[in-house]
C-alpha cells in the first residue's frame, strides 16, 4: 500500500506545521508491526480505550479488540500516517529522556508549547495534524541539540 509519510517541522512564525508529503511502500506486515508498537506504546502512557480508539483515527471497538489480540488484517492509510507519527513520538522522547519513564510522563504533563495542556490533549483533538504537531515540536526541540 502506498502510504504518505511525513517530514514535518513547525515554522516558528506563523506556527502552523509545514510537511513534505513522501509516499513510501508500506506493507500489510510492516503496518501491523508498527500497530503492535504503537499498542505497547499506550500501555505505557496508561491510555483509555477511547483515547486509544482517538489517536488511531476511532476505528470499531470491535476492530480496536481485533488488533489488540493480534488480528491485524491490514490497517488503514490515515492509521499508518498516525501510527508513523506516533512512532516518531516515542523515539524523540527516548533521545530526550534518559529514563523511559519520563518520557512516558511527559505525555500527560502541561506544556506552554501547547496552551498549557498536554501534549496528549493535544493530540485527543482528533486530527491526524494534532498529532503531527506533537511530533513536529518534539523534533524541533532534538534540533537543538
């Protein structure tokens, strides 16, 4: 499946996310194993069904159970671009953090970078560009290092 893979980066004047939109191959296989990763991911961060059903695009619950047992048939294209976002998340927050956990933390933690929520709350507004925004701070942020 051709699937839109982002680069994306947070102009720091006018604030929007700006994105190179690159197609890449993904397969059915690597989408469920990026789908397991992102799964293991939310049992980190103590998610809710809900949330979870939110930040992966609000498949069924039934189709949420599915994936949860392992039964990952193939996985839709707004999915993978989040699961990929939701990757890119994780991975910034490991070069941050030493210590896994607060990484893990940092999710549900009040941020001026996003009005005083959390980065989470941003990111349960639901569009697949709230999450890029989450990732695309965390990546500006490695930048200057």
């Amino acid at each position: 499946m051709n699937t839109p893979a982002t680069k994306g980066f947070a102009d720091a004047q006018s604030g929007f996310l700006q994105a190179d939109i690159i197609f890449e191959e993904v397969s059915v296989q690597e989408s469920a194993v990026m789908l397991r990763a992102v799964l293991n991911l939310f049992e980190k961060w103590s998610l809710k069904s809900s949330e979870i059903r939110i930040l992966l695009g609000s498949p069924a619950e039934r189709t949420l159970q599915r994936w949860r047992s392992g039964q990952i048939a193939g996985v839709p294209h707004d999915t993978v671009y989040r699961l990929g976002c939701l990757l890119g998340i994780h991975k910034a927050l490991r070069y941050m953090f030493s210590a896994p956990e607060r990484g893990y933390e940092w999710v549900k933690k009040p941020n001026e970078a996003f009005g005083g929520r959390s980065a989470l709350d941003k990111m349960l507004q639901g569009a697949p560009t709230d999450i890029a925004e989450v990732r695309a701070f965390l990546d500006a942020e490695r930048a200057g290092w």
